[in-house]
C-alpha cells in the first residue's frame, strides 16, 4: 500500500472514532440537560424566590427632562379591582359636585333659561363664568349658579386664524374654579350654556369612580368628522366634561404653562384635552354625555337612546324643537319635567311586540312611543333612525361615529307616534307616564290610503305605560327593560316595563 494510502486510512479511522465519541458526548449531555428540566420544573417555586427579577421588571427608563432620582413607585397588583369597578365606592351628594358653565354675555338673555330647565340652586353648587358682566335681578339670580367674570386671558398667545380666542378663557375655567378652595369638592363639571344635564344622573354616575384619582369623563362626538378632526380620545365640552378633584389639582399646577405650548388649537376642549394628555391620562368614555354634533330633527337620537343613563345634551338652538307644534325652549320644558320627575329611567329605550297583529313597540321613557305596522327586531330598532343630519348638513350613515339606521321613507311603513303628556312617580316608586298619538302621521298614512287596520285612530288614542325606577345596580350594569303590552281599554294601550330577569330576551 502506497504510504499516502495508509496515512488516509489511519486518519479516517481515527476521525470516524473521534466523531462517534462526540455524537456520544452530546447525548449524554443532552439527556442530562432534560433531566435536570423535567426535575426543576417540577419543584414548586415560591414567589419570594424571584423578587430581585420583580424589582427591574418593566421598571421605566428615565427621561432626559425627568427627575432620575425621584422613586420607583411599587408595582401595582394586577389581580386587584380597579376603583371604578367597586360598587357604591364613593359616597357622593351633588354638593360634591361643582358645575362650571362657560357663558357669553351677548347670548345670555337666551341662554340663561336653558340654564333654569336644571339648575336646583337648594340642592346643587357652581358658577357661571362670563366674559364681560351682564345685569341680572335679584330675583333672577336665586334661579341661577352664581356669576362671575373671567380672568383676563390677553397674556396668552393665540395663533389660530379661524377660531376665537375665547377658547382660552373657557379651558381656564377649571383652574379658576379650582382655586375658589371650596370645602368637600369631589368632582367639576363643565358645561355650555346651550347644555342641559341631568344632575342625578351625573350624580349616581360619579358615585363608580374615585375621585381622590384622576378621572376625565366625558364623551366624544356624535360627528365622524369632529372625532377625526379633534380626537377620538377628546370629551367634547358641551356634552359635559367630569374631571375629578385629583385631576383638577394637577391641572392647576401646569395649566396655564401648558396652554403656551399650544397657541395654534382652536378651542377649549383641545386645549383642555391636550393639557390632560401630557399628564397621562385617557379618557373615560360614559356614552350618556351627548355633544349633539347634528341638525335638523332629532327624534331620532331621543328615541333610541343607548342603554346608559341619560346625563346631558346640546347645541339646543341648532336642531328643531323635540316636541311638535311647540317652540324650543316649551318643548324643553316639557321634556325637563320628566326628567326631573324621574331621572334614572329617563329616555331608556325599551322594545316589545304584539304577534298577532304583527306590531313592533318603541317606548322612549318620558319622551314617545312608537308603534310600527310590521316587525322590526331589536337589532334594527336600538339604532337610531336618521331623522337628523351632520353637523355639516350631510345625510350619510358614514358622517356618525354611532350605530344609525336609515329613514323609513314610505308613509305606510312609517310608525304612529305618541308623545309624553304627563309623568308621575307614586310613594312605592311605580312611575305612570302617558303618551298622546299624533294625528298628523294619521293625516298623511289616510292621504297615501295606508291600511292602518286594527291600529286605527279610533282604537287607540293614547297609550300607558307603567314601569319602575331604575336601582343604583343597573347603573353599574345597565341592561335594557323588557316590555310587555297588556290590553286595551277605553282607547288607552297598556304597557307594561319590568327588568328583565335571567333567560328573557326584549323579543319575546
């Protein structure tokens, strides 16, 4: 054998041996590694075998305009129950509450009756807060929330070219009521002048929340395009803004620094909302804030009201009165009588059926009832019917950031209504509300030579309904009521409104 043949065999058999010693070594080392595995994952760990890795896990980094030698604060337990998931945690009166209306003189001799449709001056605390002072009788003013005028804004810069520098003053207003140092505030309210709100329900709304935290409630917009414009994340201010007193004592501190670092916003609200962003504070949405981003009728939006309580609505003097036949301010008063007789279960939106006769109930608590000649299912009826348009006059479902339906055009199709005539609640809480029919919709269904059939005009006049306060649970988990009609008699409808209990479903 050639010497270079024997030198490659002797290398190879001794390559094949090294290379089956390391396949063997790797084994070993391998099936050693998945015994020591199998062996430490079965010993149960203790928790205080890991609190060094606990002490830097998802610890913040500091920031270049941070303290870095200001303390860590402790890890919050995730298993503990958020503060506003606790039920009746804070004990709140209205006199908790302070409500601040932002107002201008040249509106107030309109405005301010919007303002008497609520205001409970024995009951409730707040202020009005002018831009230039108006003259008010003493006997007027025991009507209304105290006034004063703002503080001057001309130091502040403003670099909008279309808006109004107004939008300063009104983002102040929280600061300058925060520092009136009022005894036992939990929560400011801000508002229009144009805003009603329901104060009870606010009240018992607040009541989830702690208000030594820092809470901003509010709501967004109706208008896709506002949302879009402003933010998704923004409570729009004549809806109603809820900021609690840990908040406000925040914002007090930095308001007026922050407000210098957005000179080109063209409002309150985004100022206000900016400010609030840079504390680090989202959002907390209650969707019975309404900003009422519309025009035109809104019908609509009133009788189909989302399961929530009812809090507030605005831009009184851009849509049509809610009452026919009535001016604005009649029809309002009208409305705010229920709301006062009964707040909780004010425009709850209930449904039911009578099968037989192939009829679809809608029942706005306080407001209207409508009955439909055909079926519609609680999935089409619990939108609102677009009896309004956009805030820029456009008809288009896509211009709302809410849940629409389409207007029933044929006369035939469209229902009888019945408005709210009187509301009374009784000692044991039952609450008696009745609705009179419209005869213009009878007009126009006998002009189109509709068949009314068995719902006709002389059947049925005016319809009863009969229903219960709403608990303070159902605040913490709405549900919608379910219905039932129970006869006729003497050309009154009887409807009945209950909880629903567990199994039921509004259809049946």
């Amino acid at each position: 054998m050639p010497r270079h043949d024997f030198h490659r065999s002797k290398f190879h058999s001794q390559w094949c041996r090294s290379r089956t010693s390391r396949i063997v070594v790797i084994a070993l080392v391998f099936a050693l590694f998945l015994l020591a595995w199998l062996t430490f994952d079965s010993i149960p760990v203790k928790t205080s075998h890991w609190k060094g890795s606990n002490e830097w896990q998802g610890g913040p980094v500091a920031f270049p305009w941070e303290d870095d030698q200001l303390p860590l604060a402790p890890m919050q337990d995730k298993h503990v129950v958020p503060e506003a998931n606790r039920s009746n945690k804070t004990d709140i009166s209205l006199r908790n509450i302070v409500f601040n209306v932002a107002a201008s003189a040249h509106l107030w001799s309109k405005r301010k009756e919007y303002l008497k449709l609520w205001w409970r001056p024995d009951d409730m605390v707040g202020f009005v807060w002018l831009d230039e002072k108006v003259n008010i009788s003493q006997e007027e003013a025991a009507l209304l929330p105290q006034v004063f005028i703002s503080e001057d804004i001309s130091k502040f810069r403003y670099t909008n070219p279309t808006g109004q520098p107004s939008g300063i003053r009104i983002a102040r207003i929280i600061r300058e009521a925060f520092e009136l140092g009022l005894p036992n505030v939990h929560w400011f309210v801000l508002g229009d002048d144009d805003t009603v709100f329901s104060p009870y329900n606010l009240m018992r709304v607040l009541r989830k929340y702690d208000y030594k935290e820092m809470y901003y409630i509010g709501n967004p917009s109706e208008s896709h395009a506002s949302n879009t414009h402003f933010s998704h994340g923004m409570a729009f201010g004549g809806g109603g803004i809820a900021i609690s007193y840990a908040l406000a004592q925040s914002l007090s501190r930095m308001l007026d620094e922050c407000l210098e670092r957005y000179t080109s916003l063209i409002g309150s609200d985004d100022r206000l909302h900016a400010c609030i962003t840079e504390l680090g504070v989202p959002l907390t949405k209650e969707i019975g804030f309404h900003q009422f981003d519309v025009h035109g009728n809104i019908f609509g939006l009133l009788s189909a009201h989302p399961i929530a309580p009812f809090i507030s609505i605005h831009h009184l003097d851009e849509v049509d009165p809610v009452f026919p036949k009535l001016d604005t301010l009649s029809s309002l008063r009208r409305l705010a009588h229920s709301m006062h007789a009964e707040p909780s279960s004010f425009l709850q939106h209930s449904i039911c059926y009578d099968r037989e006769q192939k009829l679809s109930l809608s029942v706005s608590l306080g407001y209207a009832v409508q009955v439909f000649p055909h079926i519609l299912l609680p999935r089409e009826l619990e939108r609102p019917e677009m009896t309004f348009k956009s805030w820029n006059s456009k008809r288009s479902r896509g211009e709302f950031d809410l849940d629409t339906r389409w207007f029933l055009k044929p006369v035939c199709n469209r229902p009888v209504d019945f408005y709210i005539q009187n509301l009374n609640v009784n000692d044991n809480q039952t609450v008696v509300s009745t609705y009179k029919r419209d005869i213009a919709v009878d007009e126009k269904k006998r002009s189109s030579f509709c068949l009314i059939h068995s719902f006709r005009p002389e059947k049925v006049q005016e319809i009863q309904v009969v229903s219960k306060a709403l608990s303070d649970h159902w605040f913490l988990v709405p549900r919608r009521q379910c219905c039932k009609v129970t006869g006729v008699m003497d050309k009154v409808l009887r409807i009945m409104i209950f909880p629903c209990q567990n199994g039921n479903d509004i259809s049946s």
